[in-house]
C-alpha cells in the first residue's frame, strides 16, 4: 500500500468515527421550538394518540460511546489504520505462522514415531490409520476421493492395480517425489483410421467382443506403435507408468471414445511431490495408508 492509500484509508476511518460522534451529539441537542423533554409534540392520532418528545433511552446511548471507544483503542491496537500495524503489531500472516509452529512441535513427534515403523506393519496399526484417513482426506482426496477410489484422470488407488508399482518402496515414491505420465498423441501418426483399429483392438484386449477385421489390423499396428511402451501383450511398464490395457481399471475411461482420445489426444497425468508441503515422516504415514487401501492385497495375506 503506498503512502497516498494508507492516508486515504485513515482519513476515511477517523472522518467516520467523529461523525458517528457528531451525529449522536447533534440529534440529542434541544432544538429552538421544540418541545420540552417528557411533554407531547402537540401531533394527536386517532383522537388520544399523541407523540411525546422523549430522549434516547439512555442505555442506547451508552452503547453508541462504547462503540466508538471500543473502535479507537481496537484501531490503535490492531492494523486499520492504513499502513499503521497497531501496538500489538497482529498481523494475520504472522498469526497464522505461530499456529503452525505450534502445531508443528505439538504432532510432529507423533510423526517421527511413526516414519520408524515398516510400513507394511504401520498399515495394520489401526490409531495410526485413524490419523493417515485424516490426512489423506485433507491432502489427496480431492484428486484421489475421499475414499482413494479415483476419477477419471486420476487413478484408483483401491484396486492394486498400479502404475508406478504397489510396493511400499514404490509407494512412498510416488508420493514423496510425484509421478509425471506421459502417453504421446499419436493421432497425427495414425491417422483417423489407425486410431480406430488400435482403439477397438485395445478396447477387447480385456475379453470384449469387437469386429474381428478391426482387431486385427489394430494388433499388428499396436505391436510397432505401442508395445514398446505398453508390453507386447498390452500390461504395461510400470517404469514408465504406462497402464496396464488388459484389465477393467482405467485411468481415463475405458469406453471406446475414452480410449481413442487416449490415443489420439495424449495423456499427461500429474501426481504432485508431497515431499516438499508434508515432509517425509507424514508422506511415510501416507505411504502406509495407501498400502494398507487395497483390499485384495489384504485378502491375500488373510
Ligand atoms: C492434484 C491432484 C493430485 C493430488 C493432490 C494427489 N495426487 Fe496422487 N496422483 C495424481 C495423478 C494424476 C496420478 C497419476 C500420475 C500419472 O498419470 O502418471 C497420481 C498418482 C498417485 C500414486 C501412484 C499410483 C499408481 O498407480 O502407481 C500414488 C500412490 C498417489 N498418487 C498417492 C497420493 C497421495 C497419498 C496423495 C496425498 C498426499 C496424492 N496422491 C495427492 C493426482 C494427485
Ligand atoms: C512413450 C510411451 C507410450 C507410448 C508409445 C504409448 N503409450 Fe499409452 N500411455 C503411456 C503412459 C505413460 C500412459 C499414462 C498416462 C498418464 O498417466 O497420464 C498411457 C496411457 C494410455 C491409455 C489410457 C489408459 C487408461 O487407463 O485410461 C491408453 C488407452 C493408451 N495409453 C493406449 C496406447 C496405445 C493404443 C498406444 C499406441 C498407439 C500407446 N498408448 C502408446 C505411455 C505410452
């Protein structure tokens, strides 16, 4: 704010301040003429209703001065005055900075006690999961949901099916550091009709029925523009992040239309580095949580 604002600002305010002064003083004055306090205006209605002139009640008035007492010391306390910061010298961002501190020494020994843990055993540890649910669901559900089950573009994370990989290792990477996937567009490549045949062609690779002549032409096309980066038999390279295209998850759709935009469009899906806004031991915590989300893992082990 430069120094013409911050005075703009001040006038205003003070200007505002002895007016509601004025003001109150000025209307409680006895004008010349008038009628004197606790007797009738003279104005009668409906035969016997009649105006007195009476004051303003006076715990009315107190509240006014009060206010306005209460405005000044909070003006002189706090920042309002333009570029003036008060004698307490509050300001929201430093507010807001002491309460993280705080908080920071209060939790982050639970934290520590925690990232010295395995993460496959922390994954059973029901209080620690307790806390992860509430992590997750302040930092990751909004891409992952609220119950880590995806949306179009962003992957589930319920199903172990992964892109990356779903060992803990892997895990922990992928948040701690982000994921950048990248599928090239290949629709100036292929031309209109490629598209089409590799799209049916990926669209049966999980058992549904297509026109055979469009498989066809589509399995050899998918083995020279595809495979190198998808697998021959279309699973995947979990180094690059490439999905597996042989089962029912799909990252953006697995409808036809859905997978020839995969093909003719791109995709570039973008998983944030966690390292940096949550710190490790939080991003272990994490780690565990979405571990311990895949429940066929889960039925496995049991
Ligand atoms: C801005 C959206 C966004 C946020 C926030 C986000 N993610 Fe992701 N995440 C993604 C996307 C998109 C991918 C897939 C990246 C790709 O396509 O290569 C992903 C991938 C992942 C993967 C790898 C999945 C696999 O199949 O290998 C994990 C694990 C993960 N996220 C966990 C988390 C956790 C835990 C958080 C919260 C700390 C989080 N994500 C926050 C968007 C997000
Ligand atoms: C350079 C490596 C590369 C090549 C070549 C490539 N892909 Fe991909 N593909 C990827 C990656 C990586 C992703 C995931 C993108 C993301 O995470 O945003 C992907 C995503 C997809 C998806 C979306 C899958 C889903 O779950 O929604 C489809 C479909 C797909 N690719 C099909 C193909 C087909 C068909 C070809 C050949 C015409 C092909 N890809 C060529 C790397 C590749």
């Amino acid at each position: 704010m430069n120094s013409f604002w911050s005075w703009y600002i001040t006038i205003i305010v003070v200007a505002n301040i002895l007016a509601c002064w004025w003001l109150i003083r000025w209307t409680a004055k006895p004008r010349p003429g008038e009628a004197a306090q606790d007797e009738t205006t003279g104005h009668v209605w409906d035969e016997n209703l009649s105006e007195y002139n009476k004051p303003m009640p006076r715990w009315w008035l107190w509240m006014f001065y009060i206010s306005i007492v209460f405005s000044l010391i909070y003006l002189i306390l706090y920042p309002g005055l333009g570029r003036y910061p008060g004698v307490l010298n509050w300001s929201a961002e430093t507010a807001y900075a002491t309460e993280r501190e705080q908080a920071e020494t209060r939790y982050a020994p639970l934290f520590a006690a925690y990232a010295e843990r395995e993460i496959t055993e922390l994954a059973t540890d029901r209080e620690a999961m307790q806390t992860a649910h509430r992590l997750f669901g302040n930092n990751c559900a909004v891409c992952h949901g609220a119950d880590g089950g995806g949306a179009p573009g962003f992957p589930s994370l319920t199903n172990n099916e992964w892109l990356y990989g779903g060992s803990p290792e892997a895990i922990k990477h992928s948040i701690m550091h982000g994921r950048q996937g990248f599928m090239p567009p290949m629709g100036g490549v292929l031309g209109e009709r490629g598209v089409d045949e590799i799209a049916t062609y990926v669209y049966s690779l999980n058992g549904r029925s297509a026109p055979d002549r469009l498989v066809n032409a589509g399995r050899a096309k998918f083995q020279q523009h595809c495979a190198v980066c998808h697998a021959a038999d279309g699973t995947g390279n979990k180094a690059l992040g490439a999905p597996n295209l042989t089962t029912e998850n799909w990252v953006y759709g697995g409808s036809l239309e859905a997978i020839r935009a995969s093909i003719r469009d791109g995709r570039s899906g973008d998983m944030p580095g966690q390292q940096a806004l949550l710190g490790e031991d939080r991003v272990h915590l994490l780690a565990a949580y979405v571990y311990s989300l895949s429940a066929e893992r889960d039925t496995e082990q049991e």
